[in-house]
C-alpha cells in the first residue's frame, strides 16, 4: 500500500513508473501519479495563485522509501504536464530507467 502524504492521493494509479539508483547501490521506484487537485501552500505571506488549492488535473512524484519498499513516502513536487514531471524526475536522477 502507498504511504503518501495525502490520503485521498494514495487511491491515485500511477501513469508512469521508473527505477532509480541511490548512491550507485541501493535500487528504488519512482511513480508519477495524475491527480484533479493541485494542491496549494496554505501560506497567507503566497500569491493566491499558489496559497489554494486548484482543481485542476496535474501530476505529482512520489519516491519509495529506501528501506521500505512499496512506500511511496517522499514526494518529489507537483507539475501541470506528464511532461514536466517526466522531465524533473529525469534531472533529478543520475539514472532513471523508465518500466
């Protein structure tokens, strides 16, 4: 089962799935999951545009966990495009080898 940091995220199916490698040694999955709320801040000091939420569909990241496999734990940002997320999953990982 997804740990992820939003439950209703966590019925998410994910729309693309990697293998990464950290530190040359120890291998983890990486998903990107479409989503219809973006997610915003809460911070009253953001611009409106990012302090609420926006429904809206996007598209976030999440890693497993190292040590735990099968929870998707860390998330790695949300993106109005496969392509975004697909591209900062790539610049982010030394490698990432798409399933």
């Amino acid at each position: 089962m997804m740990n992820m940091f939003n439950d209703d995220i966590s019925n998410a199916f994910p729309v693309k799935r990697g293998k990464c490698t950290y530190a040359n040694t120890t291998e983890y999955e990486v998903i990107i999951v479409k989503w219809h709320i973006l997610y915003g801040t809460g911070d009253y000091e953001d611009p409106i545009e990012i302090q609420e939420d926006q429904n809206v569909d996007c598209y976030y990241i999440f890693h497993e966990n190292l040590i735990k496999k099968g929870d998707f734990n860390a998330g790695g940002g949300a993106f109005l495009s496969l392509k975004d997320a697909i591209a900062s999953v790539e610049s982010d990982q030394y490698f990432v080898k798409w399933l």
